[in-house]
C-alpha cells in the first residue's frame, strides 16, 4: 500500500497537534513533518517531497495562492490544488 505523505504547516503548535491527531489512525496517511513558519515549511517541502502540504492559507506571507502556486510550480506542478476548510 503507497501512502499519501503530508507535510503540516501552521504558526500554531496546538492546530499541528490536532491534525496530527486527526491523521494517525488513518492507515493511509503518514504525516512526514511539521513546520511553523514559511522558511521551514520550504525546506521540508523540498527535502521530503511530501505528496500533500496542509498549511494556513491566511500563514503570513506563505498561506497565499501566489505563493502555493509558485512552490507547487518549482516542483512541475503547475496547477496545486487549493482547498478551504
């Protein structure tokens, strides 16, 4: 079974914590890492290569689409998927 790697991204350590919790027990999920400002959310985005990045869309200065787009495009993915919560 290939499973989905996520990488979590958010200021607050408590939202992290939560979705960790959320997504332990889901056999197809493995959460790779954590990140609670943009610079290492970049750097984990690029070392592990995570198939799914939940983050903050309103994170100062990374939750934008400019920005989502932009290190999506980096990685050939032209178009990331954007979703709301």
């Amino acid at each position: 079974m290939t499973r989905i790697r996520v990488l979590l991204v958010d200021d607050h350590i408590v939202v992290r914590a939560g979705y960790r919790v959320l997504l332990r027990d889901v056999p197809e999920i493995e959460v790779i890492g954590e990140a609670e400002s943009g610079e290492a959310a970049y750097r984990q985005y690029v070392e592990k290569a995570p198939d799914v990045v939940v983050m903050d869309l309103s994170f100062r200065g990374w939750g934008t689409r400019s920005h989502t787009s932009h290190h999506g495009a980096r990685r050939g993915r032209a178009h990331p998927r954007v979703q709301h919560a």
